[in-house]
C-alpha cells in the first residue's frame, strides 16, 4: 500500500525527470560524474609512517589534491580539452591553453598532475634502492645513488617558496635534475619525469615544521623505485 508521503514523493520525481527531459537533460545525467576524478591513493594513510604521517597524508590528498581536480571540473566548460586530452598532452605546451584561462589550468592541472605522479611513486615496503636499467643510469650520471639523493635534496632546498625537486630525463635522453615552482611542471620544458618530491609546506609541515631537509631525507624511505623503473622506462622510450 503506497502512502500518501509516497504518492507525493513519486509524483514530484515524475515531474522533475519531465523538466529535465524538456530541456534535453536525461535523467540519469542529472548526478553525471564529474570530467576529472580524484585519484585514489592506492594505500592508507598511515602506510607511510614514521616517514610521512597519516593526517599530513589524508589533508594532502583528500583536501589539497581534491582542491585542483574540483576547480578542473568547474573550467570544463570553459576549455573543453580538460575532458577529452591527457594532461601531460596539455602541460607539455601551455600556449595551446586559451590566455582567459592558461594560469588557472596550469595551477590546478599542474596540481593535479603533479600529485597524481607523487602518490604513485611512493609505497609502504618497497626496495631500498633502483635496480636494472635505473640504476645503471644514476650510477652512469651521478656515481652513486647517494649523490643523486643529495643532488635531488639540494634541488628542493633551495627552491624558494613552494614546488617539486624532479629526477628526469631530458631532450638529450639523459638523467638530469631540476626543480619547479608552484604546481609547474618539466614537460613543458621538454623534460619527462622519473622522480619528484612535493616541496610544498603542506607537504610536510605538520611533522617536520620548518625543517625541509629531515622531509627530504625520511621522504627516500618510502620512494616506489619499481614505479621509478617504469617512469623511467617510458621516458627513455
């Protein structure tokens, strides 16, 4: 027996998917995903610890990150693009980016791309260390991993303000170092990405505070180098 709270929660239903069909709207649009979905983590929020803290982790990803995507989706319909381009195809050459909405795609696309390689590239129990071709690069490079740990903290020290320290390899092929600022990324300088460390406050301030460099060095604890390999094998390729 239908109710009469029933009868009138049906019949307003009926009359919303009438308006919505009159406009050309079906439906089940009407709660239509999003264009650009947060990528989850892949681990918990405490699988990093004591390196990196579960509430850094979970204000990181679920707020800051959720941040880029969220302000992504409302430029959609403005630069269609968001929806149906990579956005590494996008990043690596920002003056296709209409001027009207260019620093605000690169900030929030920037921020999301950027994060989304970050969580990826650390992992609760990885190796200590590169192997296979990885490896034979650093060592080729820099020497030692050692060297490159150090090459890679100096580059996020001395980035003023907020950005990444970055392992990549360049237009020549080869592993080189750089840093980035603000949610900027290598691809548009035609750089691709092996490795890179968030250098941003938010990032570590809440167990570290103001010491940057006790960041960086708990922060090769947890490095997924098997993921490292992968990066560095499409960027070689």
């Amino acid at each position: 027996m239908i109710t009469r709270r029933q009868t009138l929660t049906l019949s307003l239903g009926a009359a919303a998917g009438i308006g919505l069909a009159r406009f050309g709207v079906a439906p089940a649009l009407a709660q239509a995903k999003p264009a650009i979905a947060l990528p989850p983590l892949g681990y918990p929020n405490e699988a990093l610890e004591p390196h990196i803290d579960a509430t850094t982790m979970m204000i990181h990803h679920d707020r800051h990150h959720a941040a880029y995507v969220n302000a992504l989706n409302g430029l959609v319909e403005k630069y269609p693009d968001l929806a149906t381009k990579a956005p590494a195809q996008i990043m690596a050459d920002p003056a296709q980016i209409p001027e009207a909405v260019r620093q605000a795609v690169r900030n929030n696309l920037g921020g999301h791309y950027n994060h989304s390689f970050f969580w990826e590239l650390m992992t609760p129990g990885g190796a200590k260390a590169p192997g296979g071709d990885l490896r034979l690069a650093i060592d080729a490079a820099f020497g030692t991993l050692e060297t490159l740990q150090d090459k890679v903290n100096a580059a996020g020290l001395s980035r003023f303000g907020s950005g990444w320290a970055w392992l990549v390899v360049g237009k020549d092929k080869k592993l080189d170092i750089m840093s980035t600022p603000n949610q900027d990324t290598p691809l548009e300088t035609g750089a691709k990405p092996v490795l890179g460390v968030d250098v941003w406050e938010h990032a570590y301030y809440l167990k570290y505070q103001n010491k940057r460099a006790d960041y960086l060095k708990g922060w090769w604890n947890v490095v997924n180098w098997d993921k490292a390999a992968e990066n560095f094998a499409k960027a070689k390729g």
